[in-house]
C-alpha cells in the first residue's frame, strides 16, 4: 500500500502500513510506481527513454535503494498490526477520559448546532455537582493503571454552569494525588461569559480550551448568534483575545465550523491568524444532507482545493517566521501516536464516554440524546455491556474499504458518530469524510517534508 501524490512542489511517497515518507525525485517517482507492475529492464527502458539526461546505472542505483528500504520495511511493506488489533478486542478496556456535559443549555441559538441549540433534543438541564463528582468518581474507579486522566467541560455552553465546573475540578485536583492520577481539562466555550474570573480559572486549571469561532465576521455572524438573534463576533472577539494573551503559551485552540455559506474556509483561518490567534481548527458541518447549509458532493472539489490552499499558505508564512498550527496538519512522522492508537482511534465507548446532566453514559457526545446508544449511568455502571463489544469490534480493520487505504493509520478508520449518522451502521465508511482527511493528510505530510528539506538545508549551509 504505496501512496504517491505531488503537492506544492514536491514528488513524495508514503508507504501506509510502515508510515514511512519519503522526499524522491521524479525519477525516483516514476519508477516507484512502475515497480509493482512491471521488471527492472523494462522501467530501465521506459525510464532513460523518458528522461534523456538519465542513465541506466542511475535507474539500477534507484532499485537498489528500493530493495534496501523494502527489506528495512520502510518500502512496499507488510501489515503487521492486524494482529495487535485482535489482540486489542480481547484485553478489558479502561476509562480514560470523560465529556462531562455540565449544560445542556446555551446563551447562543448556533442555526448549525449537531446538539439542537445545546439541548441533544431534550430538555434543558444543568449538572448538579453530585452529579459531577459521582462521574469523577466513576473514572477514578475505572481507570486501572492509567495515570493521566482526561475531562472535557462540554455543553451546550458550559459557562452557563461555571460554578460547577469551578467545584468539579477543585474535587478532582483534591483526591488525584491520593489515587495516584493526574487531571487534565479541556473546556469548550463560545466565549460569551468569558470575564477575568473565568480566565484565571482557565489558564491555571485548564490543560487546553476550545474556543468557538468561524472566521470572518461575517461568516462567524451567518449561524452563530444569541437567542436574540445578534451575532456573537464583536461580543467574544476581545475576550478570546485577552484569554489568549494571558494564557502565557499553554494550549488552545480557536475552533470553527465551515459550511456550504463558506466553502472558501481558508479565509475564515487566515483571518483567525491575522488577528495573532496561532492554534487553529475548522470543521465541517455535522448535518442533515438536506439543510440549506449542507455539504455535498458539488462542494467536494472545491473544499479537497481548500485544503492544498491552507498547506500552501503554511508552508509559506512559515519560512517568513509567522506559522500557525492547524489541528488536522499537526503530525508526527517520527513519534506520533503508538499503533494502539493508530488501530483502534479515540476510544469512543470503551475509553471515552460522555456524561449527560442526568449523569447517563453515552459513547460520546455525538451519541448524546439517542437512547439506542445509552451504555448506562454514573451511579449503577454500564448495563449495555453489548453495546460497548460492539464499540470494542469497531478499530480500522473493521472497514473492508479502509484495506488499501494509505491514511488508515492516520485515521483508525474514521469517526464512529460520522459513520452511523452517515451509513446507519457505526462500521460503515462516511466516504465524503475519507475524501477530506486524505486531502489533509497528504499536505500534513507534505509540511513536514518541506520543514525536513529546510533544516537539511540549513544544515549544509552551517557547516560551510
């Protein structure tokens, strides 16, 4: 499974099971390509044919770099993880991490809102700290060895119950270290009641925080607005600002959502970056296919064109000194996550679960609200112990259509909630996603290659 593509300039090769990526010329390219099909005098031939100023030792000294990064498994490798995946299904799972829904209610009327305004088609409720602490307590007692345990404050608009959120993490730093566990928080927030107060709590608590906003005014002003029907730009704008600039370089990130109102989105992440916001993400609406702010398969061209506009744009500002992140280009070709991740993705109803007010267990927040998913309760356990076999069978090897992709270890084999609300089946294929994220994952790559080019550069120039 050998993966080919140019992009802004550079020929690069990924070989995905062994996520080895390789910087080639098009020499290198052409007979990589060849390689699979067809003998070595016939690509010789083909290849010096082709290329006037290429020999036949050149194209014989390509082949045998070819034959020592096969048997290095960094070239037309092996699959050896399926069987880590099997191995993965039988060990009894832990909780790692939990989306404590401390509201569903919310002091923004988003038109766009997977959640019904805040409210997962339910009524509106707040998380009482009993609650709260019950689910801590949940995590702390099924979480075995693991140390660093993860919370996300979500809504709705969790602000809207900042008092609790401010009781809950106090609970959990007083008992973390009796247990022998370390909290990390994250919350998600459209801004509104951001005040001094609540950017204190945030940067000395807060591992990361998420803040709402789609781009340009305009754009941000189309969908998110109060329950009044104002937009919310020039509301949240300088609190995210003075959030951000006391944050003193802990993690963020400046979240928006792109829809068919604004398929040209690189503006709306330029825009963020211009106004010196440098830890971004845009998404793509979660939506019935039959909304007027809908994606289809008409935007598909146009949004796979964004992305490689975006890569390109990085690529740039970073050589001129001003990068930015942006969450789906953020990879690591040396590190990066370990192949239990890379298999089996985020733990969505095995290790992470989300907790609504009432204190029920769903697989995560994109399940919330649709009782087929409820896994159980905080107070009693989970009783849907079927529900979450079906969640531990559900790793990148149980995709038929994921076997030849070259991004399936980059993905684990997509979101579970996008596939179900896509397919109605949680192993099916949200085939629009696939699209998407290939896109990404190949200027991801292509970053990491030019910054690669650059420091060997660098290097050559300083030792001269």
């Amino acid at each position: 499974m050998v993966h080919l593509f140019e992009k802004n300039g550079f020929h690069i090769v990924i070989d995905g099971n062994s996520g080895a990526v390789h910087d080639v010329d098009e020499v290198a390219r052409d007979i990589i390509a060849a390689y699979p099909h067809k003998g070595k005098e016939e690509i010789t031939a083909e290849i010096t044919k082709k290329y006037g100023d290429v020999t036949a030792d050149d194209v014989h000294e390509v082949f045998e770099e070819i034959e020592e990064l096969k048997k290095r498994g960094l070239l037309f490798s092996e699959d050896r993880f399926r069987g880590v995946a099997a191995k993965l299904r039988e060990k009894e799972p832990v909780i790692k991490a939990l989306c404590l829904h401390v509201a569903h209610s919310c002091n923004l009327a988003c038109e766009y809102c997977f959640a019904g305004q805040g409210r997962y088609d339910g009524e509106q409720a707040l998380m009482s700290f009993e609650t709260g602490r019950r689910a801590l307590d949940f995590l702390l007692e099924h979480s075995g060895s693991r140390r660093n345990l993860e919370v996300d404050f979500f809504g709705g608009e969790p602000l809207v119950n900042f008092d609790v959120v401010r009781e809950l993490t106090a609970y959990a730093r007083s008992v973390e270290k009796e247990h022998g566990k370390n909290f990390r928080f994250t919350l998600t927030t459209n801004g509104l009641l951001i005040d001094d107060d609540v950017i204190d709590f945030c940067n000395r608590e807060m591992s990361n925080v998420v803040l709402s906003l789609d781009g340009r005014k305009e754009v941000n002003d189309r969908f998110r607005r109060t329950v009044n029907g104002k937009g919310s730009y020039d509301l949240i704008l300088p609190k995210f600002k003075r959030l951000v600039e006391k944050r003193g370089g802990k993690n963020y990130y400046m979240r928006g959502t792109y829809t068919k109102a604004n398929t040209d989105f690189v503006s709306d992440i330029l825009h963020m970056a211009d106004l010196g916001f440098t830890e971004l993400s845009m998404e793509p609406v979660i939506s019935a296919p039959d909304e007027p702010y809908a994606l289809g398969e008409e935007e598909l061209p146009v949004l796979l064109r964004q992305y490689d506009l975006l890569g390109e744009e990085m690529d740039m500002r970073r050589k001129a000194g001003r990068p930015f992140t942006f969450y789906h280009y953020m990879i690591d070709l040396q590190g990066g996550p370990c192949i239990v991740k890379r298999v089996a993705g985020c733990g969505v109803g095995t290790e992470y679960m989300a907790v609504t007010p009432e204190g029920d267990l769903y697989p995560c927040h994109q399940f919330v609200g649709d009782p087929s998913f409820r896994l159980g309760d905080v107070f009693h356990g989970i009783d849907n112990e079927a529900l979450r076999e079906r969640f531990r069978g559900r790793d990148v090897y149980a995709h038929a259509e994921c076997d030849d992709c070259f991004a399936r270890f980059f993905c684990s084999g997509g979101c579970a909630a996008n596939a179900y609300h896509a397919t109605g089946d949680l192993n099916g294929v949200y085939r629009y996603g696939c699209e998407l994220h290939r896109r990404r994952v190949e200027n991801a790559v292509m970053l990491k290659v030019s910054e690669a080019r650059d420091a060997r550069a660098a290097e050559d120039g300083g030792g001269e």
